[in-house]
C-alpha cells in the first residue's frame, strides 16, 4: 500500500490531476475533503477528458484554459469503493468482482490512509511465491 499518496480537493483544477498522473507517474488520484474520502480519478478518466479536448489541436489554447476551469467534483467518481483493512481478504474479492486495479485504503469515518493497487498485490504474491530469488537485485 502507498501510505499518504498524492490528492487533490474537488475543487482543485484538472490541471492539478494533470501534473500528479503525467510527473508522478501515478495511475489513481484519490480526492480528499476535510480529510475524508471524496472521489477518485482515474488514468483512464484522465485519458478520456484529454482525448476529448486535444481531439482538435487548432484549439489549444482554448484546450488548455478548459483544463484550468474544469473542477475535479466534475470528472471525479464519487463514493468510490474502499477498503478497511479490518477486513483483510475483502480487498481481494473488490479487486476482482470489479476490476479495479486500485482502492483507496480507510480507517474510521472514511479517513484515506493510503492506496493499495493491484502491483502491490503482485509485489506480495512475488514475494511469498519466490521469496528465494532477489528480483531487486536483477
């Protein structure tokens, strides 16, 4: 699990989304109000609102000023599902019923902790499955 990841607020730009997915290299952007678990966007939902304004590039200028008004809350997905590490093998069946390939980790009222993707996961089953061979080292 990536403990503290990058967030935004829903009233950040998409801009903000913008730097944290492309400089960050980032899959999953987590949105965060008062502390509590907002949304999420995706780098599919990014993928999708960039083709949709740089589909015409003798509009770039106007391109650009739209990704510096459109608000996360707009693009976000709200409530998205999470996981409360009470309830370790849940995470496993959210994973798979949904294909997800992240989900925001929760602990008490909502509040992120961190995010657990699927390379986490495969990191884990690398290390029980192979714990003889040093990938770090390769």
């Amino acid at each position: 699990m990536t403990r503290k990841p990058a967030t935004v607020s829903p009233e950040d730009n998409f801009e903000t989304v913008r730097n944290i997915l492309e400089k960050q290299g980032f899959h999953h952007v987590p949105v965060v109000e008062n502390g509590m678990l907002a949304g999420i966007v995706s780098y599919t939902d990014y993928l999708r609102i960039i083709g949709d304004l740089y589909g015409n590039a003798q509009e770039q200028r106007s391109n650009e000023h739209l990704l510096n008004t459109l608000l996360v809350k707009e693009v976000m997905t709200e409530h998205p599902c999470a996981w409360l590490p009470q309830i370790p093998l849940k995470m496993l069946r959210i994973f798979n019923t949904n294909h997800f390939h992240a989900i925001p980790v929760l602990e008490g009222n909502r509040h992120l902790v961190g995010i657990l993707t699927t390379h986490d996961l495969i990191k884990v089953l690398e290390r029980v499955l192979a714990p003889e061979i040093d990938y770090a080292s390769k």
